[in-house]
C-alpha cells in the first residue's frame, strides 16, 4: 500500500500535469489529489476530483489550500516555458522563480513531506557537449527559461542541504503526450506533427530537419516522476535535478517514421526563432546517474512512441493549452 499522502498540484491544467493529476488519483485515491492552475478547470482534472483555482504567485492563497487540507506533498508543475519566454523575459523570470520560492517556503515552514519540481534540458546551452551531455555539464543557458530553471535547480539544493526539505527533481527533454497540448516550448513540433499528421497529411515545421533534440513519451515521463518520488532518500545523491533521456531524434526521422503509418504524410521547413533555441540545447542525453540511483529505464522507442500517440491522436480531442513540459 502506498503511504497516505495529501498531494497538491499546481499547473494541473498543463501537459505534465494533466496526465501526473490521473497517475497519482490512480496510486494515491482520487481524493487524496488537489489539481490546481490559475484557469478554469479542465475536464480531464476537475471531473475526477478535488480542483482548485491557484494562483501559485499568491503566497497566503497558497498557504491557505496546504494548511486546509493537511497536504503533505507538492509537486509544482506551473512554468513559462522557453519560447514564451523570450517574448517577455522578465515575466517568466518572476513567474518561474517566484512561485517556486513561494513553494519551497511552505514547504520549509509547515513541514512537508516531499516536493517535486521539473527542470529542463534548457538548463544546458553553448558550453555543454552536444552528445550524451552529461550530469555535470556546464549550465549556461541561453533562455530565461534555462536560467529560472538553473537558479531554481540551486535553490531546491539550498533547501534541501539548510533546512533537510526532500525536494526532487527531473530535467525533462521534450515531452510528447496527446492528452494535453504543449504550448510554448522549443519542443512542442513533436506533439503538433500528431496532429497534423492525422487531420491534414502535412506539417509545417518550424525547426529544420536535422534538428536533433533530447525527448521523452509521456507515459515513460510520467512513471520516472513517480519513480523518483518513490525512491529510498539515501538513493537520491542529485538534489538539483536528474539528467533524463528517453529518445532523441531529428524532425525528419520523426517524420519518417510518421510516413510508416501515413504513407502521403507531407512536411516542409521553416525555422523560425526557435531554431536558435534547439542549436543551444544538447541533442542526447546521458542519464547513467538517473539509471544508477534509482534505476530509471525508458520504455518507449521512437517506433512506439509514434505507434501509440497516432493510436491516441485519432480518438482523443486535444483539450488544453499548457504551462510546462
Ligand atoms: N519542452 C521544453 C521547452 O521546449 C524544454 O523543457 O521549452
């Protein structure tokens, strides 16, 4: 049985979080989750249990949903992503930063028992290898997105080295899911060529073809979430975030792979400014430490990635816009 845990999300509504809300109501019983985002529910997460409207920015809204409900863990999903990012930096930047504090306080102060908090591939840029980049590269990011995420990998240390606070976390690469739409992010092309694929035979990419960037299936992300949450503390020797890989792959082998199963599937190219974010970022991803400590393994391949999510693109609506990947 798992423990009793009273778990709080925040950015229910978003990509990770609208399938991490469903996983944990599975583990841990419908009622033991609070899904939360600053908008209005969305069907997927309200339906089937408790929601909330947060705003993870107020601090005393935020304070008031732990002590009600007696939470004991947080997982804090919400986020400006990389491309968002750049149109308003300074806004992502007190966003990012900001609502992470704001957790980590009411962590620290009402003694909970775990945080989760996802950081990025973004945290790597010009000065890291490309290939198999490894745990302890250099991080010097060239997005705001990166920076927040590095500063907030450094305050989850601090937190846990001063005050003892069990906070994980998990760089994630791209994430593909077809429950809930990505939304801006560098990644986001390998969840709408899905779509497009199914609905129109074509897809305007706008990263160039050769573009190798680290990704990861949902389901596989999901399951090394819980898996980090799971582990026996004295396994956990990354307390900034866990290098995470799964698949990596260019636009045109996703593409290849998408003509197996849609023979007239068409794309064309066009970077725009994203491009200059994906050439900053690492295009593998060594995760020896992940696969050492708590014994993560991914799943999926690019084949069956690609299998599942056309199996899912056809008989799912995409039902929302989304604050993190
Ligand atoms: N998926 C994210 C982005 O593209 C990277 O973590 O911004």
């Amino acid at each position: 049985m798992a423990d009793k845990q009273m778990i709080l999300v925040t950015g229910a509504c978003g990509q990770i979080g609208t399938e991490l809300v469903s996983a944990l109501r599975v583990k841990y019983g419908t009622q033991q989750v609070i899904a939360t985002d600053i908008r209005d529910a969305t069907v997927d997460v309200s339906l089937h249990g408790p929601y909330y409207r947060l705003d993870v920015m107020d601090k005393d809204a935020l304070y008031k949903l732990v002590s009600q409900h007696q939470v004991t863990h947080i997982y804090h999903l919400a986020a400006v992503l990389s491309a968002t990012g750049e149109k308003s930096p300074l806004t992502a930047w007190d966003l990012n930063m900001r609502s992470l504090l704001n957790v980590l306080e009411v962590a620290r102060t009402e003694k909970l028992k775990q945080v989760f908090w996802p950081s990025s591939i973004a945290v790597f840029g010009a000065k890291a290898p490309k290939e198999s980049c490894p745990q302890y590269a250099l991080t010097v990011p060239s997005t705001v997105y990166g920076i927040s995420k590095v500063a907030g990998e450094q305050w989850c240390q601090y937190y846990h080295e001063q005050y003892g606070l069990d906070v994980r976390s998990i760089r994630y690469p791209g994430l593909i899911s077809y429950s809930a739409k990505a939304g801006g992010g560098t990644t986001d092309y390998a969840v709408d060529i899905f779509q497009q694929a199914v609905n129109n035979s074509y897809y305007h990419c706008y990263l160039l073809e050769n573009t190798r960037l680290p990704m990861l299936y949902m389901p596989d992300a999901v399951r090394a979430t819980l898996e980090l949450m799971d582990a026996p503390a004295e396994k956990i020797s990354v307390r900034t975030s866990y290098n995470l890989a799964g698949i990596s792959f260019t636009p045109q082998e996703l593409a290849a792979v998408i003509t197996d199963y849609i023979p007239d599937f068409r794309i064309d190219y066009q970077p725009d400014k994203r491009q200059q974010i994906a050439e900053s970022w690492p295009s593998s991803i060594d995760d020896r430490q992940a696969r050492e400590e708590w014994g993560w393994k991914p799943a999926f391949d690019i084949k069956a990635m690609t299998a599942d999510m056309l199996l899912h693109t056809e008989r799912e609506v995409i039902s929302t816009d989304c604050l993190e990947s």
